[in-house]
C-alpha cells in the first residue's frame, strides 16, 4: 500500500475539528499572561521561528500565530531596542 505525500506512517499525529482562529484566541489568552515580560516572549518568538524552519513534531503553527499577534499587539519593543514584529 503506498502512502500519500507527506505520511510518514499509518498513524494519525493530530486532529482537530476546533476553527482555527478561534485556536489562535485561545492561544493568546494564555500567552499573554505566561509572556508578560518583553524579554520572554521575544525567547518564545524566537523558538517557535525555529521550530517553524525545522519543522516536525512539536511545532504549533496557531500557537506561533498567537506570538506573533501578541508581539505586534503590545507596544514598545522588545529587549536591545529591537522592534516587537517585522513589518
């Protein structure tokens, strides 16, 4: 039996029948208390860019949404004068 492309096995990894913007809300209610230092959401800006590039398992692309909106939302910048998001 041959796989489709992009199926590494017969297993399903992840499902989810949630809307996903209503996810990406979700994500940012509770990001926005766990970062509430600039410093430690540009570290969790910085992982899930890398997660992103590696790709894999464990990389939550409405979890990575939700840092970006939540980096764009706060005003100021983030740590060594480093601007919140890259327009």
């Amino acid at each position: 039996m041959r796989a489709a492309a992009g199926v590494r096995s017969g297993r399903v990894y992840a499902f989810t029948c949630e809307d996903p913007e209503a996810r990406v809300r979700r994500h940012m209610a509770g990001l926005a208390i766990a970062y509430g230092a600039p410093a430690a959401l540009a570290r969790a800006l910085r992982l899930a860019r890398k997660a992103a590039f590696r790709g894999g398992i464990g990389y939550d692309p409405a979890r990575h949404a939700a840092l970006v909106r939540l980096a764009r939302s706060r005003p100021g910048r983030l740590r060594d004068g480093a601007p919140t998001c890259r327009g």
